[in-house]
C-alpha cells in the first residue's frame, strides 16, 4: 500500500479492541513538536468500535488498515511496516504514548549521524489513569541496565540488547532501511518479537545510540497480567531463546540459564492448569534452575485439580506476603 506523500518519520501502532486507550496513543502523536509523520494504524480485526472511532479522524497523515480477522500480533505489525513510506520507523503499543519531543529529539541525532542505525531512550512508566509514577520508572530504568547505560553509541550491543534488555522498542527510532534489511518481525509470534528483532540488529552489527531521556510513556494495568497471559508468553519466550546461539561463552550461559528457567515455569503453569504430562515434562527438562521449584511442581502435579488450584493460590499468597 503507498499514500499520496512520503514523509520522513513513518509512526506505527498496532491495535485490537482498545479504541480508548488507541485515542490516546494517537494524540500523543499528533501533538509532537516533529510534524512531518505519517501515521498508520494497523487494526488486528477489533470488534470494539475502533473502526468507527477512526472513521471520525481526518487527517491526511492518518492512516489505517484494518484486518477483517485477527492475524496474529506480529503479522499485524508486518502489514504496518509493509505500508510505511519513512525514512525513519517506530512501532509503539496502543496503550502507550510518546512524549511531545521524542520524533524531533531521535530523528535529528539520526540526520546529522549517518553512522547510526537506531536511536533508544529511556521510558516513563504510567498507570491506567495516564499518571506517571516516578519510582516505578527508577526502578525499571536500573532493572533493564538503562540507569548505567551512557549517552552515545552503544558499545557490546549484544549484551545490551540480549542479556540487559536495556531497549525498549516502542522508544526507538529506527532507519527504516535497515529493518527492510534485517527482516523485521518475524510472523506468526505473539510475545518476544521486540526482543528478537534487537538481538537480531545486533547480531548483523547494526549501530546504535542511546539517549538517556525519558521519551515515551509505557503503561501498565491489569489487561498485562494473568494465566491467559503468561503461558503464550512463555511458550514463546522459549523459542525465541532456542532461536539463537552466541559465540560469547558467557552470554551462550545467559541464554542457556534462560532457557532453563522459561521451561521451568511453563512446566509450572501446565501443570497449573492441568496439562499435567507436558508440564511435568518441561519442569524436568528445567528443573537446575530452581530444584527445590521443580520438586514443588512436580509434588502439585499429583494433586487432583481442585485442591492443585488451592495450592498454587496459597503459593502466590505466601510469595506475595
């Protein structure tokens, strides 16, 4: 799909039944100090009212493509990408928001240095009433390393990217050039693709920058958590792990001891829900990241299911106590 004119930021946001929080998003785009964007909304077939809402938009930067069905997260984010005409790309979630400055502030570090492939920054954290909460945000900054993370080019982008995780890629500007040349997303996963195409860039020694601002606003709520969640989650968590293999001895070790914990507590969530064969299968195939775990899980998995349940309850409670 092309438009009538090409602008140098393409700004995408993948959406699905969350016309709300998506309106946010959008104005947060439409109110930044870089004008020349375009817009594209890629609707993952929403039965909310989202087609209705952008309907009502008119604006010519404002683009939208709606999937009659669901297609999949990533396959939704790949037709948007398909359709940006840009120079420079940024995917961000629907219920997340940028700040006013963050196009001028990346795209200018991106004009006057052609060496860089993309730009990070770091990230407020807001909660479902669009407040930002300013200790929660500290303590993400230190927990993904971006606390430590100098202004500049980024040197060891492997580590930073696989073993911190310090990027976070709806706070990322991107040439679109070199997304086209790594592949972008992969099709067809729900969960990690972010992650996958960062360590992807790294390994093909893609160049980037890190700005130590807080540029884009990451929302947490209750729609984030749960069971329903966390096991495709984890699903796909372990086959972005077994993707690859590092040269470095000590981050192949992060990825191996990650590798073990994911199977791990996916065999624990199995068994939580009464896949009982697969669970016990995966906690044994797991089971030195945490044996004293693992021989809980496998204790669980005997117990019929309705007291399994009343167990792992009592369990979070006591964690969370």
């Amino acid at each position: 799909m092309s438009w009538f004119f090409m602008s140098i930021v393409s700004v995408c946001i993948p959406t699905f039944n969350r016309k709300e929080l998506l309106a946010i998003a959008i104005d947060s785009v439409l109110q930044q100090t870089h004008q020349d964007f375009e817009l594209i909304i890629c609707d993952d077939g929403s039965i909310d009212g989202t087609s209705d809402m952008m309907a009502r938009l008119h604006d010519r930067r404002i683009h939208y493509i709606r999937h009659p069905q669901n297609i999949g997260k990533s396959n939704n984010m790949i037709s948007g990408f398909k359709a940006a005409t840009g120079k420079y790309f940024i995917k961000f979630d629907d219920d997340d928001r940028l700040t006013p400055s963050f196009l001028e502030k990346t795209s200018q570090l991106l004009d006057k240095n052609p060496q860089i492939d993309f730009v990070g920054t770091d990230h407020w954290v807001i909660d479902s009433n669009n407040v930002r909460n300013e200790s929660l945000t500290q303590l993400n900054s230190q927990k993904w390393g971006r606390s430590d993370l100098l202004q500049g080019m980024v040197e060891n982008l492997i580590e930073v990217t696989f073993v911190k995780q310090s990027f976070q890629i709806g706070a990322t500007l991107f040439r679109r050039k070199v997304l086209d040349e790594v592949g972008y997303m992969r099709s067809n996963i729900q969960n990690c693709e972010d992650n996958d195409l960062l360590v992807r860039l790294a390994l093909a020694g893609k160049q980037a920058y890190y700005l130590p601002e807080r540029l884009m606003e990451y929302r947490v709520h209750a729609e984030q958590q749960g069971l329903d969640r966390a096991i495709p989650y984890l699903k796909d968590k372990l086959n972005y792990l077994e993707s690859f293999h590092f040269e470095s001895e000590k981050i192949e070790k992060v990825r191996r001891d990650r590798l073990l914990e994911t199977k791990l507590l996916l065999g624990l969530r199995l068994i939580q829900i009464g896949d009982t064969q697969a669970g016990r299968n995966l906690i044994n195939q797991g089971k030195l990241a945490s044996p004293n775990k693992a021989r809980v899980g496998l204790a669980l998995s005997r117990l019929p299911m309705s007291l399994r349940q009343k167990a792992f309850t009592l369990l979070k409670q006591i964690k969370a106590s």
